[in-house]
C-alpha cells in the first residue's frame, strides 16, 4: 500500500477531452494526510487524504462508495454508479502516480478511468467508448434516498402517476416531472447538483468533445424519486440526436463534493488546463499542446437583439464558444487538430458556415465574418411575421414552459384558439402543433387592394418534428397546397420530453393571387394543418415545433 504524508496539496486545474502516451510509471508517494489505496478483497478503497473515500469495484468497475465527511451518498435501490446501467464483468487495475491514484476498467473495446487527487473531494473521470458495442453512454452517480430532496423540474419525488414511458411523471397537482426536463442546454451549464446540509454533490461536465448534438442539445442530467437522486453525464444519447455517434476518449468530468457551495471554476470545461494528467499514460488523451485554437476578430450583418453562438464539428469531435455582443469577435480554445465546419448561429438558427483547419499548437484565425443579409430570413420583407427567425420557438404559447413540463401540465394554456394579426399573435400561437391536439388552427389577418392583387410566399420554419409532422397550409378555403415532403429529423420523442431541438427547417408555400378576398375590409383565413401518416394518438401524435410564420411582400 501507498504510503502518505503531511503536506496538502490545493486544487489543481485540468484540461478536458485530453489524453498522452502510455507507460507512464506511477510511483512516489502521497501529499496529504490519509491519501493512499487499499484493497478490502472486492474493492479498490481509495482514500484522498481530505475528507473523501471511494470504493471501486475490483470485479466491474462500479463505484460502489463515495463517503464524505463519514457519510455515506452513495447508492439508491441496491444499484451502484456506473457507466449505463452498470457494465458487468470487467478488468479493474489501481495505479498511483505521485499524488494522483488513477483506476483503470475495461470492459471489451470500452475503457473507463477514475482519479482522485491527493487532498482534494473531486473525482475525476473519463471515459473512452470505441464502437457501439455500448448502446449508448452515460455516467449516472446514484445518490441515496433522503440525501437531497427537493421539487425541481427534473424531480420526480412527488409525482408518483407515470403519465408517459414510465419516465413521465404527474403530480396530484397536474404539474408533471421526468428527469428529461432539465431546462437547460449543454452550453448554458458546467455542473449539476445538490446542495444541502453543508454539503453540495455535483456532477461537473466535461467539454463534450466526443458527445453528439452540439451546443444547443438537451439531456437528461440528474432527478429524484422516492428512491433516491441520480445525477447524470451523458457522454452519448439518442434520444432527440441530430448528429452521428462520435467515438473516442471523454473527460474529464467531475463527482466533486463541496461545503454546499457550486464546485470550483476551475474545474469548469473550456477554463482548463491538465498538467497533472498528461503523464498519466490514458490512450486517446491528448494534452495542451496536442491542441490548437480558433478565434475569430468579429463578426458583421449581426443582428444584435440576439446572442450569435459558433459552432465547430466534424466526425471526430465538436466545440463551440459564444460572440461578444459588442463586435462578434470569438475564441474557441482546446480544439483536437483537424479540419471542421464552422457553423454561425443567430440564437439557435445558422447564418454562415465554413470550413477552418486547426493544427497542434496553433491559432487559427479568421477576419471579420460578414453574414450575408440574405442569410437570415428576418431580413425579408414581410407583410405580417409571427414570432422571428432565431431556431426556436421563444415567445410562442407555452414556449418556456416546454422545456421543462410535459404539454398535459396544468400550468399550459390551452394548445388550440385562433390567431389574429395585429393582436398579440405570436404569444397567441402555440409553439407546437399536433396532428391530433390543434392541427387546424387559424390564422386571421387583411390584406390592402394592391398586396391582394399579387402571389405570395409564405413561409413556416420548424425546429424539430416528431413521426414526420409537418404543415399543409389552406387559404381561405380557396387554396390548398400539397403536402410537402417530411424533412429529416430525429426519430425519437422530443416535443414531450423537453426538447424542440432538431433540424431546423423551412416549409415555403406559392400562395396565387387568386386564393386572397379583394376586399380590404374581410380578413383573409390561413388554416395550417398537420399531416402524416405516422404518430399514434395525443401529444404522441405526429407534431412540430415552431420557429416562425411570416407572409412575405
């Protein structure tokens, strides 16, 4: 056994998605009092000579223990906290390294690591799937009953009625719960958590390099139930995905304990560097200076009511960082070489892409950015818009609460009602459409002599669809259009499960001149209508999520 010493070691900062060279040998001996490793016969215990001790499995690499302070988090429903639900018989191996100890698990083509740092209540973890022999992949630390209990959207303590898939939940009071409503894309958070009693449990993420989805995808990321509370890094999931699998090494991300407060900043991704862990010897990392960067010196055509986000990914990896408000200038740092699609986003719609090149050790950068004006839809003239061009359906009916609430929760407006241009309209129209909930509605709006008198171009963007929803439009009972083709979309649920991410698209419809009333003073009525021939009843029912509805001149 490891033996130890007096002298504390402080935190240290890491870089996310690393990985160096193997063989690394791993001796010297512990910096803080307690730190070390033993073995109880079916455990690696390791100590972090602070006030953490974990326990891992010899046999499967689970995490069987994560006592703080004495008192034991781990564990609810007899289940341990593992990648999926648990991996089974794998090979489990301890190495210490100075004042890091790093356990090792393999488990066919997959290989899992922990670290723990002397004199820190953090535990460090990566993970490297290769192939789908893993149907998907995720890190669920299970926390015990009573630990942290608390209301918040993703909980389901107090709504015991399953409502949806036996993962959506009613409470007696007609508000729903599913650990699906997370309100929260991955870029607007860098750990999930608890606090209480003195004592905060989080889960920070990692930069989700190898992850899928990009930034503006919505997981599952921690509930509770009455048998305790899960907290989640989803490093791979399908449900809702817009993009391919990607494979490779993921991490770090960190199980940190805290006096209750939010876990370090410097643990965050993207704020990280990883000197400790660069001799560690984990395939796939790739250290500091194994990377490069990405900046851009601003950004022109912007329209600055919204937030501009740039996105980069190829097959291999993705990241993405947000435009400074005032100029559009941007840096993405840590990103692995290669050749990527850079992607500009006006809120969640994309305006421009091209291709940059990144090498190791090196900065890319590009000169101002001009978006071309006919690149955002915004800026067509239009005779009525509902709602704006951004990607999603903010400012919609029930937009907000969407995220975080099944669309049967009692706090929803009604999903049907009909629309007038000029009053209110786009907090009027419900920001999801169902073949069989309020596929019909109706739009009302006037026209003058002379825009009656010409064709016109309506135009529907959607954000995402479920079992290939989308609209067919009728104008004053005088004009249909055809049913146009379904766009690709995810396969799975989404507009009941918290997500209106998908594929942005937009339907265009050849209005003639023949479908308007002449008459100035009559209001014109658009019906839209969803159709398909797939979806099963409900809220399940073939559906769409709306980005915008506009009439252009």
């Amino acid at each position: 056994m490891p033996g130890s010493s007096k002298r504390p070691v402080g935190r240290r900062a890491f870089v996310l998605g690393a990985t160096a060279a193997a063989g690394t040998a791993f001796t010297g001996t512990a910096h803080a009092a307690g730190f070390g490793w033993t073995d109880d016969g079916s455990n690696y215990v390791v100590d972090t000579g602070a006030q953490l001790v974990l326990k891992v499995s010899k046999s499967t690499g689970d995490l069987t223990s994560l006592a703080y302070r004495g008192t034991e988090y781990q564990g609810y429903g007899g289940m341990n906290s593992h990648i999926e639900s648990g991996l089974g018989a794998s090979t489990v191996s301890i190495r210490q390294s100075g004042s890091t100890i790093l356990v090792s698990v393999t488990h066919g083509t997959l290989r899992h690591y922990y670290a723990a740092r002397s004199g820190e209540n953090n535990v460090y973890l990566w993970t490297n799937k290769a192939d789908t022999s893993v149907s998907a992949t995720r890190y669920i630390v299970r926390v015990k009953k009573g630990a942290f209990l608390n209301d918040e959207p993703d909980s389901y303590t107090y709504a015991p009625t399953a409502i949806e898939a036996s993962d959506v939940f009613r409470k007696s009071d007609g508000q729903t719960r599913s650990k699906h409503y997370s309100k929260r894309r991955v870029m607007d958070y860098d750990h999930i958590g608890w606090s209480a009693g003195g004592v905060g449990l989080w889960m920070v993420r990692s930069n989700h390099e190898k992850a899928s989805g990009g930034p503006f995808y919505r997981s599952l990321l921690r509930h509770q139930s009455a048998d305790g509370g899960g907290l989640y890094e989803i490093l791979y999931y399908g449900q809702n995905q817009t993009e391919d699998q990607r494979f490779g090494l993921q991490g770090p991300y960190v199980i940190a304990f805290t006096d209750g407060g939010a876990p370090s900043s410097t643990l965050f991704p993207g704020t990280l560097t990883t000197p400790w862990a660069d001799s560690l010897g984990i395939p796939g990392y790739v250290p500091a200076s194994g990377r490069g960067k990405v900046t851009g010196v601003g950004m022109s055509g912007r329209n600055t009511a919204y937030p501009y986000t740039v996105g980069l990914a190829n097959a291999a990896a993705q990241y993405w960082g947000s435009a400074r408000p005032s100029d559009g200038y941007f840096s993405i740092p840590g990103v692995l070489p290669g050749t990527y699609t850079l992607t500009v986003f006006k809120g969640e719609l994309a305006v421009y892409t091209t291709s940059v090149s990144v090498s190791a050790g090196g900065t890319t950068t590009l000169n101002t950015i001009a978006i071309p004006s006919s690149n955002d839809p915004s800026n067509a003239s239009a005779i009525w818009r509902i709602g704006d061009w951004n990607g999603t359906p903010g400012g919609f009916k029930n937009a907000d609460l969407m995220t975080y609430a099944h669309p049967s929760d009692a706090r929803a407006a009604a999903w049907t009602g009909n629309v007038v241009i000029g009053n209110g309209e786009t907090a009027a129209f419900p920001c999801y459409l169902w073949k069989d909930v309020n596929s019909g509605i109706l739009v009302y709006f006037r026209l003058t002599a002379a825009q009656a008198a010409a064709a016109h171009t309506l135009r529907i963007g959607v954000t995402t669809a479920y079992a290939n929803g989308r609209p067919q439009v009728t104008v004053n009972d005088a004009w249909t259009s055809a049913i146009p083709s379904p766009p690709t979309q995810p396969n799975t649920r989404s507009l009941t499960n918290g997500s209106y991410r998908g594929n942005n698209h937009t339907f265009t419809y050849s209005v003639p001149a023949s479908a308007w009333k002449t008459d100035p003073s009559q209001y014109n009525v658009l019906r839209i209508d969803v159709v398909s021939g797939s979806g099963a009843t409900g809220f399940l029912s073939a559906g769409t999520a709306v980005d915008a509805i506009d009439l252009l001149a």
